[in-house]
C-alpha cells in the first residue's frame, strides 16, 4: 500500500493529472450508456421494449435524436479521454499501470448495463446456445431452426448461417441458455461476463508479457485495453473475441515464460472459443524450442505442439458430436468484403479499371482479392520459418496482422486480435502509434454512425446515420483542428521516439 501510495505520488509531483482524463472518459462512458438505450439493439423479444421511456426514446424523433447524439459524443470523449490519458502518463513512470487499469475498470464499468451497440452478434451467440440445448449442431444447421428465432434479436444473416465458433464457445453459450432459459437481457449480461473474464486476462498478462519482453507494462495495456474500440467492441457488444484474445495473450506469456505445455492448454482453449488463432500455434513452438534451437528441434517442437493441440481439440469435440465441425470457417470463408480494407478497397480499383478497358472487372477484383489472402498466408509462413529467434512475439504479432489486414473482410474488433502482440513488443512514439490512433479513431467512428438502430416509421428530420455521421465528423474535427491538446498527437513531431 506504501508503495502504490508513493508511485501515485510520483505520478501527481511531475505535474501530470490523469484523474481529469479518467473521470472524462467515465462521463463519455456514461454518455453511450444513456444513449445505448435508445438507438442500441434490443431483442423483441425483451421486456425492455414495453418500457415507456424506452418506447418514448425509440418510437419518437426527439428520442432519436438525442439518443443519437448521446451515443456518438459519448464515444468521441471516451476516445479523446484516451489519447489524454497518454499524454498525462507521457512518461510511464510508477504508479501510470495502476492509473490504466483504473481506466479500463471505470470506463469499462457502466458499459456492462449499456444496450448491444456496435454489433449485435450476441444474440446470435444465444441462438447457437438454444441450438446446442435443444440437441442442433450449429456446424450444420442455423438460428432458423429455432422456434421464434426472430425473436432473439439476432441479425436475420444468422437465420442459415453455421457458427464459425469453436466447441469451447458453443458449450459456454450453451451453459448460458441453461442458466438464462434464452431471456434475451440476462443472456447478454452473462455474455458480458465472459468477455470480462478475457478483458481481465488483458489487464492481467499484456502488462506482465510487455516487462518479460522488456517493455513497458504500464503504455502498452493503455495502448491494448483502454482504447475505447476495445471497451465497446469487447464490453458493450460483448463480442467473444474478448475471450479468445485474453486466452491467447495469457498463452503467449507463457509461452515466452518457457512453460510450454501450459501455453499451448490456453491457445488452444483461445482456438476452440474462435479458430482464427490458429495462427499463433506455430509461434509457441518456436518459443518452445528456444532461441539458440536448430531446424532439428523447431520442426519436432512444432510437430508436439500441433499433435498437443490436436488431441485437445479432438477431446473437445466428442461432446453432442461437435467434431472438428469449426474448420469450415477456415476454408469458407463468409463471401463479400469491406470497402475499407486493403483488400476490399483496392479490389474495387481493380474492377473498376478492369471494366474500364474491356476486361470483366469482377473476376479480375475477385482475383486480386484472393491474391492479397494468400499474400496475407504468405507472410505469415515467412515469419514462422524466418527472423530474428530473439523477437518471436513480435514476427508472432506482424504474421497476426498480416493474415487480418489482408483478408477481404475487416470488422472494426479485427484490429484487437493482433495490438496486443504489437503493443507488448514496442510501438514507437511516431508514426507507428499515429496510426494507432488513426485504426482506433477510424473504427470508433465508423461503429457510432454505422451501427444504429431505428424504426423505419420514425419520422426524423435528417436520418439518423447520417447525424451521427455528422456529429461523429465535427468531433474528429475538434480533435485534429481546435483541441489544444490532441491535435498536437498527429500533426507534432515526438521530441524523443518511445518503445516502452
């Protein structure tokens, strides 16, 4: 206690004030909440829906309105918060980890009680609980199967979609549809809680694996879970990728603490909650072996850590018959793509310059798309066989983002799978955390004015996506051109570049 007392001394005596920043970014946090009411997703099927200032804010233009503007401002000062809470730590001293976590406990808090923004895919995991209760395989059948589906308050994609969830998640929905009996809001508050149990290993092991790798602890849990696209995509729309990072962060320290057996148990457990960080097997293998290990003993440890994982994941399919029914989602993938990933974006380029000269510019986009895929794998098998032994973690985190950023398809909580590899290995203080701040900017943006629920009978006087666009773009705006403060973190040149 004397010493957290003497840090938090520290920290007030070199002039810095990271209590303005927190209690900001608690309102901002306060703020979505309220506004989360009226234009978040809620199930029909909830009791919430009856509620007379719920119907007043949903079924009302002025309701709207202000919900709408609640929300976006909302996030636009937890972000703001954010970039200030780093300035007021600048110098990452004692006390500034324990200042972060608080951050992360208070603007993470009242989001627990908000309204599904952002993404409504937890009632799609609701659904797939019911299904495993009711004796379906959601490898193999969708949410329509369901009696009043429509009801959950899943997107209508879902109706014959199969879950590209591993067995680990579809017992843990399943354990939540017994305990809830499928009531839409309890279901999501105890799909809130599970994503907090992998925020909670992100406080826990990003600041332990950051020291071990000789980084700072404290700036790179700011830069991986205060970040108000984590808060929102992992508390408030309670995405399971929450719990699959924190497992693999937790087995990647591990891993790099050279306890082997126990990091491979928890990637794997991360793999049966979402099969993408399949991606990091290879990497604890390299771990495993060693840095002075030779080809020899890399491909035997890799062999051993692909048949542990195996058998473990082998073990977890023979309940209800699960099998290896996920690996679907690895050679099928969902089709279409995102206009603003590199691939979607580029790809469009292509088709348009294809059409342009007589070519047939859709099969010439679908081309270069799967190209940019396969370049994404590409670099990833380059950096498991090749690069610096002393800095896996860090080729670990690069072919993480390489397999993400180059896939036709980017959703906003994507970008969380890999920062945290990224942050615990050094993300310097110039251009590399500007374009942090650019992703994490962009994406908070993009969720406000994207992902807005109302009725089409609302009669408004400007469409509500296009006020939050509106007032999501005047707070940018503030941010990069009037704001003292944070327009200095793009436009000013760091004094001293900073890893730590």
């Amino acid at each position: 206690m004397a010493t957290s007392h003497r840090a938090d001394s520290s920290i007030r005596q070199a002039g810095v004030r990271p209590r303005t920043a927190l209690l900001q970014g608690l309102a901002g946090s306060l703020l979505v909440l309220a506004g989360s009411v009226g234009v978040g997703w809620i199930a029909n099927g909830s009791p919430m829906v009856r509620n007379p200032l719920v119907i007043a804010l949903r079924t009302e233009g002025a309701g709207v309105v202000v919900s709408t503007v609640l929300l976006v401002v909302g996030a636009m000062v937890l972000l703001r918060s954010w970039l200030r809470l780093g300035q007021r730590l600048a110098g990452w001293g004692p006390g500034a980890l324990r200042q972060v976590v608080l951050a992360v406990v208070l603007w993470g808090a009242p989001l627990l009680a908000a309204v599904p923004i952002f993404s409504r895919d937890v009632y799609a995991y609701a659904g797939q609980g019911r299904l495993m209760a009711e004796g379906l395989n959601p490898y193999t059948t969708g949410i329509s199967a369901l009696s009043n589906w429509y009801m959950l308050g899943a997107d209508p994609s879902w109706a014959e979609n199969r879950t590209p969830y591993g067995p680990l998640f579809l017992w843990l929905a399943q354990g939540v549809v017994a305990l809830t009996g499928a009531q839409p809001d309890l279901s999501v508050l105890l799909f809130r809680l599970l994503a907090c149990v992998g925020v909670a290993l992100c406080v826990v092991y990003v600041p332990r694996l950051a020291v071990l790798l000789g980084r700072g602890g404290a700036r790179a849990l700011w830069l991986t879970a205060a970040n108000p696209l984590f808060l929102i995509s992992f508390i408030a729309s309670a995405h399971n990728d929450a719990l699959m990072v924190g497992l693999a962060v937790a087995g990647v320290y591990y891993a790099a603490a050279r306890r082997p057996l126990l990091a491979i148990v928890l990637v794997t457990a991360s793999i049966a909650v979402k099969p993408i960080t399949l991606v990091l097997l290879p990497f604890i293998g390299l771990l495993w072996a060693g840095k002075e290990a030779g080809w020899g003993r890399r491909f035997l440890l890799w062999a051993a850590t692909v048949l542990i994982s195996g058998a473990l994941l082998f073990l977890a399919g023979l309940p209800d018959g699960l099998g290896f029914g996920w690996t679907w989602a690895l050679t099928d993938g969902t089709p279409g793509y995102t206009g603003y990933s590199p691939s979607g974006f580029g790809g469009q380029l292509v088709e348009l310059a294809g059409n342009a000269v007589g070519l047939d510019g859709g099969l010439a986009a679908g081309i270069f798309r799967t190209g940019l895929t396969l370049a994404g794998i590409a670099v990833a098998g380059w950096l498991v066989l090749f690069g610096d032994p002393q800095k896996v973690v860090r080729r670990l985190g690069l072919a993480f983002a390489a397999v993400v950023l180059l896939a036709p398809i980017i959703q906003p909580w994507y970008v969380l799978w890999f920062l945290p590899f990224l942050a615990v290995t050094g993300i310097r203080n110039n251009w590399q955390v500007k374009a942090v701040y650019v992703v994490v900017g962009f994406f908070v943006v993009f969720g406000a004015q994207d992902q807005v629920f109302v009725w089409n009978f609302v009669d408004l006087p400007i469409p509500a996506h296009a006020l939050a666009y509106w007032v999501a773009l005047a707070a940018v705006a503030y941010l990069l051109l009037v704001d003292v403060h944070t327009r200095k973190l793009l436009f000013n040149r760091p004094a001293a570049p900073r890893e730590a």
